[in-house]
C-alpha cells in the first residue's frame, strides 16, 4: 500500500502530470495499492479507479471517476450552488 496525503501541493502542472506518471508507474511495476489524499482534481481523475469524496469529514459520494464527475451532490459541495 503506498499512501500519498497531498503529494501535489505547491506543484505547477508539468510537475504534477510527472508525479501523476511517476505513482501509475510504481503503482503498474509494483502492483500495489494506492491510497490517495488530495485536492488536484485532475491528479485524482488520472489515477484514482475508485474515489470516495469525503465533504465535512462525512463520506459525500463513491465511484468511478466518470460517477463522481457527474454526481450534483459533489458538484455543489466542491463548486458551489
């Protein structure tokens, strides 16, 4: 299990699609199970099979990437009304 809180913060873009390639490939060489913490909604988008939103420390929605983008709840949460 490799376990990441926050690995993009105060990285530029071209830094976070390297360390979005970087955790796929230790993630696919390694087989191994990643957890990840973050904010970067596309790092999370790119890596993430399954994505639990969590709003207030309360569990908002679970899913696939494509579920989680189009849930309203997590829009109004994480965008506003």
């Amino acid at each position: 299990l490799l376990l990441l809180d926050e690995p993009a913060a105060g990285m530029n873009p071209q830094e976070t699609d390297d360390l979005m390639r970087m955790i796929r490939f230790v993630r696919d060489h390694f087989e191994i199970a990643v957890l990840l913490i973050e904010h970067d909604m596309q790092l999370v988008m790119g890596i993430c099979e399954r994505i639990y939103v969590l709003n207030y420390g309360m569990l908002l929605a679970q899913g696939l990437p494509a579920e989680i983008q189009a849930n309203p709840e997590v829009i109004k949460a994480y965008l506003g009304d």
